[in-house]
C-alpha cells in the first residue's frame, strides 16, 4: 500500500486568502496559492484540503494494481467535522462536503486528522506567504 500524507492550512484577509499546502509519500510537494475572493476562515482551510488532495491524486499513480491511502492533517478541528460529519449535521456545507468527499475518494482510503499547529507549520508558513502575495497584489491593483 501506497500512503500519502498531506498537512494543510488556510489563511484568510479582506477580500483575499492564501493557502499552503505540504504532501509526502508517494508525492512530494509543496505550495501555496492566493484566492482573490472574499471567504472565510474555515472556506480557506477547506480549499486548502480540496487543493492538496487534488494534486496528490492527479499525482500519484492511482490504478488498480496499487491501494493508495491518504491522511489530511489540519489544525482545524471544526473542518474535520465538517468533512466527515453525516449530511443532516449541517445543510449549508453539503456541497464542500460532496466536493471534499469526491476528491477523497480517490483513495482506497483516507482519513483527516486533527493536530496541532506545529504539525502544520510548513503549510501555515506558505498559507501566510500566499495571504502577503494577495494583498501585495490587491494593492497593486488599487
């Protein structure tokens, strides 16, 4: 079995985000992105599973000669609840959920772990990173 880990985090602005991401095993990288939108906290920290799940699928060979697994870890407590709660717990989060749950199940299996800051601080760094890299750019553009 093939394991991929994955640590995540969201940093959010006014008017803008940045999200970091780093992923091991199988994969190996790291980034960030700045979202130019205007979202909250726990939204970021949502795109940042979304992205690093989507890059360690289309990056590790998933076939079915090979069981791939996968393990979020995220300094959010409420984004695993979240992710993983049954549909009638929160209506409003049923489409980040499905989107969560589609790129999830990828894997042949996944979890998404609760941890705490100084596991997540690459990730952390590089969300802080993409937040000064879209504010610098929004007040370019002002």
């Amino acid at each position: 079995m093939s394991d991929i880990s994955c640590w995540i985090d969201g940093s959010c602005g006014t008017f803008c985000a940045g999200i970091g991401y780093e992923i091991r095993g199988t994969v190996e990288k790291t980034g960030y992105r700045i979202i130019n939108e205007d979202i909250t906290s726990m939204e970021s920290e949502l795109y940042a599973l979304l992205e690093a799940v989507r890059i360690a699928s289309q990056e590790s060979e998933l076939d079915d000669s090979s069981t791939t697994s996968i393990t979020v870890y995220t300094d959010c407590r409420p984004l695993k609840r979240k992710v993983t709660a049954s549909y009638d717990e929160r209506d409003d989060w049923n489409q980040y959920r499905e989107s969560a749950q589609w790129l999830l199940d990828k894997f042949d299996s996944y979890e998404v772990v609760h941890c705490s800051r100084t596991h997540t601080k690459e990730a952390h760094d590089l969300a802080r990173l993409g937040l000064k890299e879209a504010r610098s750019s929004r007040e370019h553009k002002s």
